[in-house]
C-alpha cells in the first residue's frame, strides 16, 4: 500500500516542483531575473582566445578587440570614416620641402649654379601667373647653408653561403646647402613647379660619393649595400610632410598616472625598435622623428609623402611609465631574473601584455586562458563612463554551441552566418543588423598568361556570371554587387561605374571576334588550342568552393572549359598564389578605409610574394595609384580615386563579384540610451552606421529589462 501511494505521489510531486521551476528559472525573455547584474553585463563570443594585450604587438581579432577596448589612439574614424580626434584635440598638417644646391651644375642656360641664384631663380619662378594658388601657400622661401651630420646605417648583407645579416656602419654627411620651402600645406608638385628653373636632369646623376663617406674602407659587398642607401641619406629634393599634435588634457591611464606627450613618442619609439617585433612598423616607418613640443603638443616630422600614414595614430597609446627601460628593470628585478634570461627580456616578455593598463573606456579586470576575458568600465573616462559596467569575451570554439548560447541568453553577440540571420529577421525577440563591410570577392586572372593578358577576354568572362546567383543562393541576400577595387562604403569607390551586365550571348559574340569558335564537343577553339584554364582557391571556405562551382557551370555554357581545384591554405599560397603560378583563382579582401592601393595594384609590386599576383599593368593606373598615395587633399584624393576605380574596372584584371554583408544580431532589449543635459533619457534603436558596424556607439548601449516599441 505504501509503495503505491509513493508512486502516486512521487509524479506529484515532481510535477509541482517542474511547473514552479518554469516560473522562477529565467528564461531568454526574463535573463535578469534574480540577476540584475546581466543587464550591465555584456557578453561576446570568440571562437578563440586572445594572445597578446599590447595594441603595437597583436596582430589576432581576438587581441584586437580587447585592446581597442582598453587603449585609445590619437584620433578614429567617427560615423561617417572621416577622423576625428581622441587624445588629440585637433591637429594641422603642414610641409617643409627640401632642395639642394648642386655644385658644381650649371642652370639649362649655362650659367654656373649658386645658392643665391638658385633661391633668386625660385623665388622668382613661384611669382609666375600660373603658379599663384600654389605661391599662396608658401610661408617663406629661404637658403640654409651646409652643415656636417652623423648617422648609423644598417646594411643588409649576404655571407658566402647566402644568409643574411644586418651590420651598422657610421657615415659621415656633408649637406651642402639647402633651398627651405615652408608651406601651410603639402603639396606633391612642389619640385614640378622648380623643374623649368634647374632641368629636367637634376635629380639624375648626383656625385653621392662627394658627400657620404666613413671613417674606414668598406668591404665591397658593404660599399655596394651603402650605395643604394644614398638617395635615402641624402635626397636631391625632399618633402617632409608634419603633422602637430595638440593632445587632451585630464586623461588619465586606468592608475591615475596623467597621459601626456611623452606617451605618444615613446609609443612610437616602442614600434620602430628590432627588439619588439611589431607588426605595426610598416605603418609608422615613413616617420622622420617624434618631437616633444611641450606637455601637450607633438610634431610628427613624415620621410616622404605619404597621406595614409595618419591613420596610422588611430592605433592605442602605451603608457610610457609602465613599459620603459626603468620599468622593465624593475621588472625584472621583482621576477628574480636570471642573466641569461635578462639579456633577451622585451617588451613581448612583459607582464603587461596579460595584464594591460590604458587611458580607454574598459579597463583590464581578469583573463582566464581559453574560457573568458573580462573588462570593468573605466569611471574616470574623459568623455564619461560606458553604460555597461562589464564586458566579458567568452572563448567558445565551436559556432553552433555558440549560437545555442545566444538562443539561451548566455551571450549577446556572435558571428551569425548569412542562413542563420535569415532566420532571426521575423523573430519579435531580436533585432538583425546587415551592413556593408570592407571585403569583396573576386576572380582574379594572371594577367602574365597569354589566355588572359586580352582585356577584352576578362570582360567576356565576367559577362558570362550571373552575380545574382551568388547573391541569391550563397550569401540569401546578405550580399551586394560590386564593380571595382575600393570597398563600398568608402567614399573612394565610384559608385557610377556600372556592373558588367549578365549577357552570355554577348559574351559568346566576344570571344569569336576575337577568333574562337565552338568546336564539335562545344568547346572554344582558336589555331588548335581549346581555351581551358584551372580555376582555383583555398579548402575549407565552403563560400568560395560554391562560387567556384556556379563560374565553371556559367563559363560551360559558353565554351569555355574550365577545371576546379581546392588547396590547403598554406600550400594554395606559398605553391600558387605567391609564385604566380596560376590560372586563375576565387578569393577575396579584407580592405581599410585607405585610398592607397599600391601594394595591390601597382606593377612594381607583381613580383613574387607581392600582393598584385595577378601581374596587373597599366602605366596610368600606376601614375594615379602614386598621386593618390601623396595627396593630401581629401577632393582631389576622391577624385584620383574615381579614376583608377574606372580604369580597373574597364580592364577587368579581377571580374569583381560581391561585398558580403556585415551580419548582426542582438537581443531587442539592447537600445541606444541618450541624456540631455538635464540628466532625462530617451532610449533609441541601435543602427548601423557607414563604417557597417553597428558597435560605433557602443559606449551607450544598454539592456532594458523590458522590449521596447520601436
């Protein structure tokens, strides 16, 4: 009797305790429920960890987004990509310009050169007509006379079985004088504008040897290394382009320790020093110097002309105090190092680098290796605290496990793939987000094959893929056509360049004017020789494997006899990519908000291990990629830009496909929380902005405890 009755009360029981449990346990709706500390906690997923927190030494997304967290650059890009200051309140770019006097040199009518009638001739030149505008910005125009300098130059040099090595020589320069252009602007054409007055032949032939000496004989192979360092060591003609810094005052590091000028040279010195391997050199090695003006104020003196290189301070400010010789010392000192291990310590051997300290708007509070990192808003922040009080990013390797966790309300945000989103749209509970990014997928041809090298060839072949299909079939809409090389969103990329319209019959049409028929089998056909090519990319990217099968199956269609073929990432580079041994391949880039395409476009740049592997040429595309490069007016940039898009695109050495849209989806309890100065708020829906991020404002996102109607 007793067993029966606990068998009938046992499912009781049980029963009551399930339907009290579904009231109190919190479901996705309720997350906060006995937890109000997860409406101020904000949670993101990875799918691997961070590596290092130094904003000069990562070079992972993990890391990086952590560190863009906790430090803060000299300027960013606000809503619209243009820059705006951070710990810099404002900032001027202006020129000084260098000339030398050549001596002895005679001017194109005979006369003997001089100082003095070098800088009369000048200055009268600039006084032309013609030249006003560009005379209206120059400040003075002055002689320096010769001085004597000093410097260490590295040189690279081979030993007998071909390894290299780096040796530092002394060199002595004799300067002879100097034309001094100051001007309150930079401008490119400068030294065309002196061209009539000295010849078109006086950068040519300059007698170095007269002005660059050492103290003792060089072997052979160090003089021949030195010598194709003399035009760097002594320029006949040079811009310096400077930017002057006026940096914020009251910011503060998270120790309270006042951010000032000397940060921002020691950062800079921390990037251009061997030891520290950083990855960020490229980006800083057009600088000159770093001067210290005062507390507040930096002169930033640029080598050359290059205008991307301020984009460059958008990059995190290390804390001086912290990560100098002195604390590194100390360092050392408090870890009880050996000798041995003090003599390779650096700044990648820090402390700091797993426990950073910055001037952003999260501070460092812990991280636990492979499982989470987690960030406390910054009270003391400049421009005021962030509305969460904690960040937390959770390392969750595998993605459908992370989207289970953001069905379950254990995280806010992760990668949602193109499907996935489609299946959010509808849903009351979440808010999606698409918006353009800064990548686009391409095919891309090596312009050296023979098969390829015909402009009209490449266009014929674009016009044969129906973008569409991609768009519709591989991205579910989540996509957008794209006609040339600069990224969408960006004001550099033409959106008047029309796409290559879908039309085989025209394509077909293409090809025989060019001499191809269709042989008995259907393939194209010229002098015997069928046109196929092999059409590769990279495994593992499931996209592009789908991109490639719909371009053989459209390119069939029209004769074209094309074969597929799928390697391993390391070895699609370094055999195929790298090596320009290849047909044609289906890959894509991650671009910047930079006009400069030199490294991609450029034909000095198509030799092996080069970024334009496709062997691109185009004498004009090369002349508007350097101007672009050394222009400093953001007008003329835009228009510079605008023509090389048009050039690229009618050449058609890539057929340019699709941009993927940024995906994002998030909980519709996040909103955007606005307070006017009376202290009232008003909560507004989170939009993207024209960077295709929607975290711009991330500072005032907040989680209600209810969905909002809007």
């Amino acid at each position: 009797m007793t067993i029966k009755r606990l068998l009938l009360v046992i499912p009781l029981v049980l029963t009551v305790f399930l339907l009290q449990s579904y009231f109190w346990v919190p479901t996705y709706e309720n997350q906060a429920a006995g937890n109000p500390n997860r409406l101020v906690t904000y949670i993101e997923a990875s799918a691997a960890d961070a590596k290092i927190l130094n904003p000069i030494l990562n070079a992972d997304l993990p890391s990086a987004i952590i560190t863009n967290f906790i430090f803060e650059g000299l300027l960013d890009l606000d809503e619209e990509l243009k820059l705006r200051g951070r710990l810099a309140t404002e900032w001027f770019i202006t020129e000084k310009a260098y000339l030398l006097v050549r001596d002895p040199y005679r001017f194109p009518d005979g006369t003997a050169m001089t100082g003095l009638e070098l800088l009369r001739r000048v200055k009268h030149r600039m006084q032309h007509p013609t030249l006003a505008d560009a005379h209206s910005h120059v400040a003075s125009i002055r002689l320096l006379p010769p001085e004597d300098r000093g410097q260490e130059v590295e040189l690279l040099v081979k030993d007998e079985s071909g390894n290299p090595s780096i040796e530092t020589v002394q060199v002595s320069i004799h300067v002879p004088e100097r034309i001094e252009f100051v001007l309150d602007h930079v401008d490119q054409d400068l030294f065309g504008y002196v061209t009539p007055v000295v010849g078109e032949e006086y950068w040519d032939n300059m007698p170095y040897e007269r002005y660059v000496s050492v103290e003792s004989e060089l072997a052979p192979e160090l003089q021949e290394a030195l010598a194709t360092q003399y035009q760097e060591l002594l320029p006949v003609s040079e811009h310096n382009p400077e930017i002057l810094f006026h940096l914020r005052k009251g910011v503060t590091f998270h120790d309270g320790h006042e951010f000032d000028a000397g940060d921002v040279k020691f950062t800079y010195e921390a990037i251009m020093d061997s030891r520290n391997l950083s990855p960020r050199t490229s980006s800083f090695e057009p600088i000159k110097s770093v001067h210290v003006v005062d507390e507040y104020t930096v002169n930033v003196v640029y080598k050359r002309l290059y205008s991307p290189a301020i984009e460059a301070w958008t990059m995190g400010i290390l804390p001086e105090h912290l990560l100098n010789h002195e604390a590194m010392q100390a360092e050392m000192d408090e870890r009880d190092l050996s000798e041995e291990a003090r003599k390779t310590f650096g700044m990648r051997d820090s402390v700091f680098n797993r426990q950073p300290i910055g001037s952003g708007r999260f501070q460092f509070a812990e991280w636990q290796g492979d499982e989470f990192i987690h960030l406390r808003r910054f009270g003391s922040y400049w421009e005021g605290p962030a509305e969460y009080h904690d960040y937390y990013m959770r390392v969750i390797p595998d993605l459908l496990t992370q989207e289970m966790e953001f069905l379950a309300g254990a995280i806010d945000y992760y990668v949602a793939q193109p499907h996935q989103v489609a299946r959010y749209k509808d849903a009351p509970s979440y808010q999606s987000f698409s918006s353009m990014g800064f990548a686009y997928t391409y095919i891309g041809y090596n312009n050296r094959n023979p098969l390829f090298a015909n402009p009209n060839v490449r266009q014929a072949l674009g016009m044969a893929v129906n973008v569409k299909d991609f768009l519709k079939y591989i991205l579910y809409g989540e996509g957008e056509r794209t006609t040339g090389p600069y990224s969408k969103n960006t004001e550099w990329y033409d959106s008047t360049v029309e796409p290559l319209p879908y039309d085989p019959q025209r394509a077909l049409a293409m090809f025989e004017e060019m001499g191809w028929r269709r042989n008995e089998k259907g393939w194209l056909e010229k002098d015997g020789k069928i046109f196929e090519f092999n059409l590769i990319t990279n495994s593992g990217n499931p996209i592009r494997k789908n991109v490639m099968t719909i371009v053989q199956n459209a390119w069939k269609k029209i004769g074209v006899k094309c074969r597929t073929q799928y390697f391993e990432w390391t070895v699609f580079l370094k055999d195929f990519v790298n090596t320009g041994q290849f047909d044609a391949v289906v890959l894509g880039w991650s671009m910047d908000t930079s006009p400069d395409l030199y490294q991609i476009w450029h034909s000095s740049q198509a030799g092996p291990q080069q970024l334009n592997f496709v062997g691109y040429q185009n004498p004009r595309a090369d002349e508007l990629i350097v101007r672009i490069r050394q222009e400093y007016n953001r007008d003329r940039q835009r228009e510079l830009a605008h023509q090389l898009h048009q050039i690229i695109h009618e050449d058609q050495p890539y057929t340019f496909l699709y941009a993927p849209l940024s995906t994002r989806v998030l909980d519709k309890k996040i909103v955007l929380v606005e307070t006017d100065d009376d202290g009232h708020e008003t909560y507004q829906k989170i939009y993207p902005t024209k960077t295709g991020d929607v975290s711009v404002y991330f500072h005032k996102w907040r989680k209600l405890a209810f969905t909002p109607d809007f």
